[in-house]
C-alpha cells in the first residue's frame, strides 16, 4: 500500500506526529471526563426524597450564619401541602485528604436521604459523636465501620457505610455538628421540603418565597447548579479549539514536508500517468492514516490518563459518554483534511516537466 509505505519511510517523524494527533484527542476527551465530576455533584444533591429546596436569602446567611432551623421548620409545615421541612446543615471537613460537605440531618430525616437498601454496612445514624460515609469516601479513606476520626477536636465513630450516590459523603447528626461548631441553637444551611402532593408544589413554592425564603423545585436547583458551571463550557470550547489547532499544524507541517521530499516521486507518477485526483487522494491518505493512528493513540492515552487520574484522586468522577469518542474522532478528522488540504493540492498542480528537470 503506497501511502503506508511513504509515511513509514519516516518512521521517526510519523510517530511523533500520530503522537501530537493522540495528545489533542486525549486531552479534549479527559478534560471532558473530569467536567462529568460537576454533574455527578448536582444529581447527588437533588436526589433526595423531597420537591423543593428553600435557601436563606444572601443578607440572612451574611448576618447570621444560617437559618434558625426550628423556628423556620414550624413555619414551612405550616404552609398548606407541605408534609416535611428537612433541616440541613452543611458544613467542610476534610476527609480522605479532601475537603467534603458533612450533612448535618436529624436521625430521623435518613429515610428521605436514602434507601434502606442503600446502606451497605453497619447501620444509619442514632445521635451523639457518629458519622455515616458514603462508599466511595470509604474506598479512598480506607475507612471501616467502627473506626474512629478525629475531627474539630472530637471523636467520631465511622458506624455505617452508604452506597455511593446520597446526598452527601459524610452524613452527622445535626445536633452534634451544631455542638462542635459551638454555635447557639440548631441552625440549618438549607431545608429540604416535601409536599403531600406533587399537584401542591407550586403553590407551595409561592407561599414560601413569600416569606423571603430562596425557594427551588429541585429540577430548577439542578439547572441553578449547572448553569454556575457555564465557564466549563467555554473551557472545554478553547481546548476543542486548541486541540483542532494543533492536529491541523501538525498534519499541514508534517505533510507540507512530506511532499517537498517526494517532489521526484510525485513527478514520476504524474509522468506515468497519474492524475491530479490520484495525487491529491495518494496525499490525503497518508494524512489519513497519520490521523487515524493519533485517533487510537489518542484513544488509549484518555484510558491511560482517566485510570491516572482516578488512581490519584479516587472521589473525583470522570465519566466519558461514548458520543464524545465520536466528537474527538471527528475533531482530529476534520483538522486532518484541513491541514492536509493545501499540501496535498500543491502536490495534484505539480508539473512533472519541472520536477524532473534536473533528473
């Protein structure tokens, strides 16, 4: 096969570009990976059994901290429709040498939060110095049930482990967390409520936000989560730009040479025969295969880079939907032929007369 055989007569110069193909394609499919981490963080959040979420208003959590969670849990039940107010505090802590959000609920409030069959090991929380994990926080802290953490100069005890996927990482009573915050009465950094009837929630929210409350339905929470990652997209969209950029230097410097060194051969072929069509097709398939290489190579780079990155950071998500395999395969597809075009049509107006003229 004749563009195989010209571009492995390089063999050196190939395969530094096949490997500045795989790193743009690596490098779009791994940074799109790590954004699926922010995704993963929102569903977490709205996945509890409850229709809206009701946050303090800016100058409330500026002034005081927080909400007064009895006081504002008696006056969100007695809104008509609503079944429960779920007082949360949240609070940072760092755990398996990562900061995480510990969910400070009521004992009682664990139905909503998860399934009975979501507890994999030990059981759920009682009161007092304990804490309830979730399974991917344990894998990466090595944490068992019944081990003790030291943390904000107390001792807890580890007494279950939850499948991963609640809420939070790090479940406490909210009573003990408001006790080792030394703050004065239970405070709640956000409620979540439930209404007896889905057909109730909007009126429900209304009568909430009337009382100065921030009130979501947790669809509208989840979209208010992701839109304050739109800077990602503009991220992603310079790195699609600069991976494109380099895939089609790369094709255009390594092809552009490619043809200079065969100005003889592409000569001989044009005196023998050969067509502009054939030479143009002859030099896009060699960029084709270079392409096609840095693809895989791109490729077994990302599997290479996601397995790096989840070793190192085991909390962190990287999920690559296949379709953006696709995208990628496009992308170095489309810098390809771009880079290749010019090149490959110098090469088809060749005049054979010219090349040879020193043979």
């Amino acid at each position: 096969m004749l563009p195989l055989a010209n571009i492995m007569a390089r063999k050196v110069r190939t395969a530094i570009s096949v490997l500045a193909v795989g790193v743009g394609v690596a490098l779009f499919l791994v940074l799109v990976g790590l954004t699926s981490m922010l995704g993963e963080i929102a569903r977490r959040t709205t996945c509890v059994r409850a229709h809206l979420m009701v946050w303090p208003a800016s100058d409330q959590v500026v002034v005081s901290g927080g909400l007064p969670a009895d006081k504002v849990e008696k006056d969100l039940e007695s809104v008509p429709g609503v079944e429960r107010a779920i007082p949360v505090l949240r609070w940072p802590l760092k755990m398996a040498g990562r900061v995480q959000n510990v969910y400070g609920i009521r004992p009682e409030d664990w139905r909503f939060f998860a399934a009975p069959d979501q507890m994999i090991d030990g059981r759920t929380l009682e009161g007092g110095w304990e804490m309830v994990v979730d399974s991917r926080l344990a894998g990466a802290g090595g944490y068992k049930v019944g081990q003790t953490v030291e943390r904000w100069g107390r001792r807890f005890t580890i007494v279950g482990i939850a499948r991963e996927g609640v809420a939070g990482r790090v479940f406490m009573p909210i009573d003990t967390v408001s006790e080792a915050l030394q703050q004065r009465g239970r405070r709640a950094s956000f409620f979540y409520v439930r209404v007896t009837d889905p057909a109730q929630v909007a009126a429900a929210r209304e009568a909430i936000g009337e009382r100065g409350l921030s009130v979501f339905t947790m669809d509208e929470f989840y979209d208010v989560l992701a839109s304050s990652f739109v800077d990602m997209d503009l991220v992603i969209g310079s790195v699609v730009f600069v991976a494109g950029f380099v895939c089609f230097l790369v094709i255009l410097l390594t092809v552009y040479t490619m043809v200079v060194e065969r100005t003889r051969e592409i000569g001989i072929l044009k005196g023998i025969g050969a067509s502009r069509l054939q030479i143009f097709g002859l030099v896009l398939a060699e960029a084709g295969l270079i392409a096609a290489g840095g693809i895989v190579v791109g490729f077994l780079l990302t599997w290479g880079g996601r397995t790096l990155v989840l070793h190192l950071q085991p909390l962190w998500t990287c999920e690559i939907p296949p379709v953006r395999f696709a995208y990628a395969a496009a992308l170095a597809a489309v810098g390809t032929f771009l880079g290749a075009l010019h090149p490959a049509m110098r090469a088809a107006k060749q005049d054979p007369v010219e090349s040879l003229r020193y043979e």
